[in-house]
C-alpha cells in the first residue's frame, strides 16, 4: 500500500508538471505564424486531452489506493482487539479466584501469590 501511494504521489507530480508545461507551450504557440500557431496548438491540446485521461485515471488509483490502505487498517485493527478480548478473558479467568470471598479464605498464601501473579502475567 505505501509503494502504491508513493507511485500515485509521483505520478501525480508529474501530471501537474507537465499540466504546466503544456500551458506553457500553448503561451508560446500564440507567438507563432497562424500556421504553426495552429498546428502546435492543434497537438498541444491533443496532448492535454490525453493528459486529463490519464490524470483521472490516476484519480481512480488513488482513490483504490485510499480503500485497500482503509481495508487494511480495519483488518489490522480488528486482529488487534481480537488480541486485547482474548488477553482480557485471560485476565479475567486469572483473576477469578481473587472475587471470589470464600475460595480466597480457603487458599494458601502461596495460592493467593501464585494466582495473584498469574492473573498480572
């Protein structure tokens, strides 16, 4: 996902220079005879309609891009807190000797440190 979004990062750059570069050309056509003028201004703009093609597909990449980085860190997220429910049940069950009045004035002192250290582990 991240080399994805240094690659869109980078095309994008790109499209907006040479954005800028063909704008720059059509300036500079106007200076021409009105032949030239109109032959580099014919092409230049075909090469600003691909541009403009290609720049919204690279919307579309970015947008996917922004998706599978989304999906993944919900997937991330979700292993996560399925590790911290686990952990917790864990605890819990370590622990329950500790809530428990009657068990715990039955155990050792032993007992009690052991679970008690059980239950902190």
């Amino acid at each position: 996902v991240k080399g994805c979004e240094a690659a869109v990062s980078f095309a994008n750059t790109a499209v907006s220079i040479a954005r800028m570069f063909i704008a720059t050309k059509l300036v500079e056509a106007k200076r021409f005879t009105e032949k030239l003028s109109g032959d580099a201004t014919a092409k230049l703009k075909e090469f600003q309609t691909e541009l403009d093609a290609h720049g919204k597909r690279l919307t579309e990449l970015k947008k996917n891009s922004a998706e599978r980085k989304k999906s993944a860190m919900m997937k991330e997220a979700e292993s996560e807190v399925s590790k911290a429910e686990e952990l917790s049940q864990q605890v819990g069950q370590a622990a329950e000797i500790l809530t428990d009045d009657a068990k715990l004035m039955s155990l050792s002192a032993e007992e009690i440190r052991a679970a008690s250290q059980q239950s902190l582990d």
